[in-house]
C-alpha cells in the first residue's frame, strides 16, 4: 500500500463498504466521474469575503445567521438562491456558506458545480440539499464530499479527532450540547473533523479538499451555542482564506463582476439544456415524474467524438494512489468487455443469418485474433486494434497514478473510450428478443398535431425496432383524449383524439400501446403556464374536488421545490376516480397495457421537517387507528412515526393491487407497469412510499420500470444492475429506464449493451423527444428494420423469448467453436453439446405447447445445463471472465423468462400465451 494512502481517511468508506463492488462504486465516483475539477484559484486571487446563501429554507432564521455572522467577525455579503441561474450568480468570492439550505434544484447545482470547478471553496451546515431531487442529491454529494444522513435522538457533545484540527479550532469549538445529526462521508479524501460523543461515535464534521460540512443547523440558538457556532465557521473559513483577528461586518449583496468576466458561457447554456428536458417538449413543458436531475453534466459526442472542451486540461483531487487506479481500470476492462460482447453478438448472427455459422475467419482476422489475445477476439482488424490499445491503456492507468499524472490517467482513459466507440458495430443487427419501450411524451404528441403528424413518429419507431410506447394519456390531470370522467381533457388537443390514432397506428406497425398515466400527481406548475392559468392553480381534478387533496405538514397543497399537488390515496372518493379514469381508457380503446406514474407521495425528508400526506381522509383514517392525528406526531416519536410511515406505504400498495385487480377483470391480457425511482428501499418507503417490491411480489403488476438515468455507464450500471440482479421482484420483468437528454449517440448505445450484459429483458427509453436522427440510424441497422427479424416480446411470449434467446446464446458459442475460440475438446465437448441441444429441445416444446410438464421438463434441463456451466467455461473465464459472465446471465435471463411465464401464460391461463 502507498504512503501516501490515507487509511483513516478512507476508514469510513471501507465500513460502510458491502462489497468489492460498493467499493470500486466509490473509488471511481471519487476518481472517473467528476470531471470537472480546473486548476483552482488561490486565495490572493480572491477577496476574503464570504458569500453566504440565503434562500427559504433557512429565511425564517436568517436574522440569528446574521447576528451570529457578524459576532464571528467575518466579511460577508448575502447571495440569493432563488437568483442563481448560474455559476456567475454564486459571487466572485472565493468560499460560499450555505447555512441550512436543504433544498436545491437542478440548475443551482450545476452552477454550483461549475463555481466549484474554477476553485471554489464551499462550507455547508444542516441537512444541506435533503430535500432536492434524487440526482441533485447525489451530485451535491459528489460536490461537498459527503452528505447528511440523519438526526440524532438527543443533543451531543463533539469530540474533535486528534490530529485533524491542526490547531485551528477556537476552545470554544467542542463546548456545548448541539442536537445535530451524522454526517457521511462519500469522497475517497473525505475525512472527519470531529464525531458525535454518542454510542455510535459517527461523524459530525467531514472535510474533503473542496468542502467542510457540518452537521447540525447552523445558527440557531435552539441547536448550538453562539460561540460554538462563531469558532467552527471561523476554523472552517481558515482552511481556505486568512482571517483577521476582527473585522467590521457590512454585509451587503453579493457582486458578480468577477465571476461574470470568468463565465465562459458553457456552464449558463448546460443548464439551460437541463432545464429544458421533460416529459412535455415543447417549451417550458412540465417536468414530470420520469425528469430526474442529470448527475453528470457533459455536453453530447457527436460522430462519436469528444467534445473539443475535453482538450481543457483537468486534473484530479491530490492524495490518490494505486487502489483508485484499480477501480478506473476496472471500469475500462468493463468497457472492453460490452464492446467484445457487443461484437461477438454481431459477428455470431451474421454468420447465421448467411447460413454460414462454421465458416472459418479471413487471414486478416485470424491475425486480428492474434493480437488481441482474446478467446472472443474474432473482430474486423480495425476492431482488433482498438481493443489492443484500450488493454494496453488499462495496463498503464496504475502506473499513471502512481505518479500523479491524474490528467494524463484521466486523458487515456477516455482516449479508449473514443477508440472502442468508434469501433462498436453499429452497422450489423445484434439485438436479443427483448423489450424496447420508448416514451412518446405529451409535447411530441401535441406537436405532431394530426394522426398524419403522429404516424410521422410510429414510423421512426417502428423502423429503430422499438416494439412497446408508452403512450402519455395522463398529464397533470388532464386527459389527452376526450374523457367523459376527467373535469376537462387536455386543451392543447382540440379537433382529434391522440389515443385513438395511437392504438390504430401502433398495432398497423406490430408494436404494442401501453398508456402512461399520472396517478395521484394531479397538477403542474410549469403546465399552468402553458395553458395560461395561474402558477398555483391545483389542477381540474382538485379544482373540482378539493377534499381529495393532499397537504404537507405545514398545511402546502404544492411541496416545496416540486411544483404538483397530489391526490390523497387513503381517500376513497379520488382512487375510485382514478379507477373509473382507467377504466374509461381499457375499455373505450384498445391498448396493449396500463403504466402508473406518479404511483407514490411527493417527495419527503423526516429529519428536515419535511413530511406529506396529510389529507382529510388519511388523517381521521390514522386518527381512528391510533387514536392520535398524525399533524401532532414527529419523526422522534419513533413507534407512532413508523406506523404513520406503515399506513402511506400501504395505501400506495393497496391501491396498485387494487387498480391490476379491477383492471385485469376488465382486460384480462392488460399488461400492467409502473414507473418508479430506483432508491433503496428503506429511502423510497420512508421518503415516497413506494414499496415496489410489494407489488411485484404479489404479482400485481408485470413489468417494473425503474428510472436509472445517467449520462455514463458506469452511474447507469450502479443505478441499474442491483435490481437488475435482484431476487426481490418475484416473476415481474424490470425495465431499467435510459435518458436520451444529452447522451451521446454511443453512450446510449453502450448502456443498452450493459443491459444486454446483464440478467434483463429489455430497456426503456425516454423519450421520444430526444430520438436523434444519428441515434435512430444506428437503432435502425442493430435492432431496428435494416434486418428483417421478427422476435417475440418477452411480456406477450415469455416462453417463445427464452426459446429464441437461447438460440442466440448457442449461435454466439457454435460461431466461436467453429473458429478454435472455444476451449471445449473430447468429452467435455460432447457433454456440452448434448446438453445444450437437449436444452434448446426442452424450450422449444415449452414454447409450441405450454403445460406444467413442459415448463418442468425446460426447469430440468436448464438447471441441469447451468450446474455445469462453470466447469465447462473454467479455462474461458480465465481468459475473458467478462464474457462468461454474460453468458451465465442469459442463463438467469432464461430461468426468469420461465418464470414470468409460468403465471402469466399457465397459472391463469391468460391470452399473453397467444401471439396478437
């Protein structure tokens, strides 16, 4: 291990660490990810004043943050959070305070993250950022180097670690008790200051390179002692300027002179990008449930290129060494696996698809498998060169580390990127029989205008090869056909009916309409603009029914920072409204599926106060079951706080088996969907209520649709593969959602063959907005109608798509067989071989004729096939383990294939069995 290695700085990453993987996650969060770190400024370039936030989280104490500003002697001028639009808005101060500032939208934080990039110095306190979105979240904890994680019961005394205070803090800085909370570490030079005097001994104080986060709210007399708070901020600030002794406080607003002649204009037209991405595209369009903060900002590849900005020079945090140069290697072996995989796939069906599937490789081929040293190197020369280089700079990043050539690890890393994306075989269809969704938004519908605008659309979706739309049919509570139970449809659709057209023009193309409906979201700020209506107009549907409504603790119809009232689902007026709503839709036309959105309550953080669903009928509900009005409860009243908790969750999940049994009656080979966050449990059910692992369980819904947004495969495969792999989800199929907004071409195409990698059954894709016409070309040749192949739809055919997948996976091992690239001979050769056929036998009778005997003669044979795969792939897996681990995926993908099959097409004898 280096010298240089921290090990009590990385301690509380190894704790928290489950796993290799957790901790390769947080190495290459730390090392690949932030891309944005520029040579900082020094602190002479920079006046030593503090710029310090205000915003209206902490508004109401603001007057004790400036009693208490001005009695540490510190210049400050005041920035408003509501003004910032961009990095030039933050001030040209060298260091900013935020005081308690828990919410933060998207745009903020990118300009937050351009501010820091330039060096600048951030202190935050409280449950900074608890409240914003997911992806803001995660990039704020990215930013400070840690995050707030809870409260703690009772008040504390801190304990400053010996050796981390280098002397700078006050006496005063340890005296007091502060009710305060743990704060987590996340960066790999995350270190605590100081920690809780409690039984957990869990950090109070973390510092990274760029911040310091303190863990209790700053300011309040009611929280911390004043000198305590006047010797943390002064020891903080100290790390990043020269204090004076004393000084005359004038606070004043903050300048963006500076900042604004530093402001290169990329920053300010990025976010504007952000801003603008939603599911309604025209513009100013609503965000809905499915916009989730970007957490990796960069600007699209074009031709598969980088950006020229990628020439700018960065450099990474000092203080890395060989252990983070192990994780950048790792995700670049990962990335030579999908590119090789990708290939193999390619390779293997055009040679079946010319009948030629034991043809032998060209000369130059054969050379190319030579250099590549790979058993599944059979690649075009100009493929082969590639993968040779992108291993030859896998071998050197450890190196690079080591000597702290962090820009140049950093440059070579994406220079075989570029290599490898150049080189994808984007020409030749290489797709499995799988689900490809997109969703066709409400502001692509409405500016199509006509059937004749909307058939302009299926035909591009029908020619990339996507076989599912879910069809927007719901928005803010309006909806997009004419409705005889909604209040009003959408009056951005006058003259003709979208779903009708939608339904007609989808089963012309052989592709199935799903309809994607707001569930207990029933309003939209954003959408009242659109439509001329006040900002605060609570939607048609509350409009005419304010009892239904749902409220905050505070008494707010709209959430702070979210922007749409919700439904309160324990009433049973408004969910027998949606029912009927539903209802109208599966009966009147002939779609394929329902999806909910929406399924859950806005979003929620206890340890800040901020708690949702307090309606009328939920609290007298609560009331009658405890005897107690939830309005009167707190998060430390932890018995009845649990079962207020218990009670929302359950009205979700009670309502989803609800709304699948009551529909399934209707139409009984309705697939029934739902899109949700990809939070961990705990966090969804605590923070939204939504327990979709309940509901898959209880075989209540058929496809699980979470959104694992991201702008680079690895957060797409840290957000996607753990309920990919999940055991949790019974037989329902999970959808891992893919965001077009700002991906490049090749990104996009990179994540969907990490699903293809993977134990999946297809991907989801939003949304129709964003299909480019690069990206819709290259859809067209790999999966799309260049090559004409019809495939079964896993949630229609589940038995025929295990059949046919398994044909693929035997296509890929006989191409390689035939070229000397499968280390198979004599008897184990012949095992192999007879096993597979007996296998491809097995499914192919479930397949023509499905029975519980045959579904149990298939389970038979693939156990059986799968017990001894490891054995037979052991001298390949020392070669290319990546590739025989997606093989035995696609082995897992079969087994649950079988069993999404076993209860939908036997156990209730369901038309999904037939072919439409």
């Amino acid at each position: 291990m280096s010298k240089n290695f921290d090990i009590f700085a990385f301690l509380p990453t190894l704790v928290r660490a489950r796993s290799v993987n957790f901790l390769i996650e947080t190495l290459v969060t730390s090392l690949l990810l932030p891309l944005a770190f520029y040579l900082p400024a020094t602190a002479a370039e920079e006046p030593a004043v503090l710029a310090v936030v205000k915003s209206d989280d902490n508004a109401a104490q603001w007057m004790d943050i400036s009693a208490r500003l001005q009695a540490a002697g510190v210049n400050y001028c005041v920035v408003d959070l509501a003004a910032v639009k961009n990095a030039s808005d933050l001030s040209d101060r060298s260091v900013i305070f935020l005081p308690n500032v828990e919410n933060i939208d998207f745009n903020q934080a990118l300009a937050l993250e351009a501010w820091m990039s330039r060096g600048g110095k951030v202190i935050a306190s409280g449950a900074v950022g608890s409240t914003s979105q997911p992806g803001v979240r995660q990039l704020l904890s990215s930013l400070l180097g840690a995050y707030w994680g809870f409260p703690l019961d009772a008040p504390n005394n801190l304990q400053t670690l010996q050796g981390n205070s280098k002397d700078w803090l006050e006496p005063a800085g340890n005296d007091g008790l502060v009710q305060g909370g743990v704060v987590i570490p996340t960066g790999v030079n995350s270190r605590p200051i100081a920690i809780w005097q409690s039984q957990i001994n869990q950090a109070a104080v973390v510092k990274s390179d760029r911040a310091t986060v303190l863990g209790w709210r700053w300011g309040s007399s009611h929280v911390s002692p004043g000198d305590f708070d006047r010797a943390w901020l002064r020891a903080s600030l100290s790390q990043y300027i020269s204090l004076p002794e004393s000084a005359t406080v004038a606070p004043q607003n903050c300048s963006s002179a500076v900042a604004g002649s530093r402001e290169q204009g990329g920053q300010g037209g990025q976010g504007g990008q952000g801003g603008q991405g939603s599911r309604g595209t025209e513009k100013n369009s609503p965000i809905t449930n499915h916009q989730l903060p970007i957490t990796n900002h960069q600007s699209p590849i074009t031709n598969n290129k980088l950006p020229a900005d990628e020439a700018i020079e960065r450099i990474a945090p000092p203080g890395l060494d060989g252990v983070q140069a192990f994780a950048l290697k790792q995700e670049l072996d990962n990335l030579i696996g999908r590119f090789e995989s990708a290939q193999l796939a390619a390779r293997a069906f055009s040679s079946s698809m010319n009948d030629n599937a034991t043809a032998q490789l060209t000369n130059s081929e054969t050379t190319a498998v030579a250099t590549t040293g790979s058993f599944v190197g059979t690649l075009p020369e100009s493929a082969a060169r590639a993968v040779a280089e992108a291993k030859a700079i896998a071998k050197t990043l450890p190196q690079a580390i080591a000597q702290k050539d962090f820009a140049g690890a950093r440059q070579q890393w994406h220079k075989a990127q570029a290599l490898l994306w150049q080189n994808y075989p984007v020409e030749q269809y290489a797709a499995q029989p799988e689900i490809r969704a997109m969703w066709l938004d409400r502001g692509s519908i409405i500016r199509a205008g006509s059937e004749q605008g909307l058939a302009k659309i299926f035909d591009r979706l029908a020619a990339a090869g996507i076989n599912t739309i879910f069809f927007e049919t719901v928005n803010a509570g309006y909806p997009i056909y004419p409705s005889q139970v909604a209040p009003q449809p959408n009056p951005l659709v006058r003259g003709w009916d979208p779903l009708a057209s939608a339904v007609k023009l989808a089963h012309d193309r052989n592709m199935e309409l799903h309809a994607w409906v707001w569930t207990f979201a029933v309003g939209n700020k954003r959408h009242n603009t659109l439509i001329n209506l006040p900002a605060d107009y609570p939607g048609p549907v509350i409009a005419a029914h304010p009892e239904w409504a749902s409220y905050d603790n505070r008494g707010s119809l709209f959430p702070p920072g979210q922007g749409k009232p919700f439904l309160d689902p324990a009433n049973p007026a408004a969910r027998q409204y949606l029912l009927r709503l539903y209802e109208e839709i599966v009966s009147r036309y002939n779609v394929d599926g329902l999806q909910l959105d929406y399924i859950r309550y806005p979003f929620q953080d206890p340890s800040a106060d901020r708690t949702y669903g307090y309606g009328i009928a939920a609290r007298q509900q609560f009331q009658q079951l405890t005897g107690v009005d939830p309005t009167t409860i707190k998060p430390s009243d932890r018995d009845l706080w649990q079962r207020w908790t218990q009670f929302r969750t359950q009205q979700i999940d009670g309502f989803v088996a609800q709304a699948s049994r009551y529909l399934k009656q209707k139409r009984p080979n309705l697939v029934m969907s739902v899109a949700v966050f990809p939070l961990s449990e705990h966090d969804r059910t605590h923070k939204l209520q939504q327990h979709w692992e309940v509901w898959a369980n209880r075989g209540d819904v058929d496809l699980i649709v979470p959104m694992t947004y991201a702008l680079d495969s690895y957060r797409f495969q840290r957000l996607a593969q753990p309920w990919i792999t999940s055991s949790k989800l019974g037989s329902a199929l999970l959808l891992p959602g893919i965001r077009l907004l700002n991906l490049p071409t090749m990104g996009a195409f990179d994540q969907i063959q990490l699903v293809r990698d993977l134990p999946g059954s297809g991907y989801a894709l939003f949304a129709v907005e964003n299909l480019n016409d690069e990206l819709q070309q290259v859809f067209h040749n790999t999966q799309g109608t260049k090559v004409k192949v019809t495939a079964p739809v896993p949630y229609r055919q589940p038995f025929h798509t295990a059949a046919a997948r398994y044909v693929n996976l035997r296509q890929e091992w006989q191409f390689l067989l035939a070229n000397e690239r499968l280390w198979l001979k004599g008897t184990a050769l012949s095992e192999f071989n007879t096993r597979s056929q007996n296998l491809e036998t097995a499914l192919d009778r479930l397949a023509q004729t499905p029975s519980v005997s045959n579904l149990a003669a298939a389970r038979t044979a693939l156990n059986s096939f799968q017990t001894q795969f490891k054995n037979w792939m052991r001298s390949q897996a020392l070669e290319n383990s990546y590739q025989v681990n997606v093989w035995s995926n696609r082995l897992t993908t079969l087994e649950r294939l079988l069993n999404y099959g076993e209860r939908v097409v036997l156990k209730s004898s369901s038309p999904l069995a037939r072919q439409r």
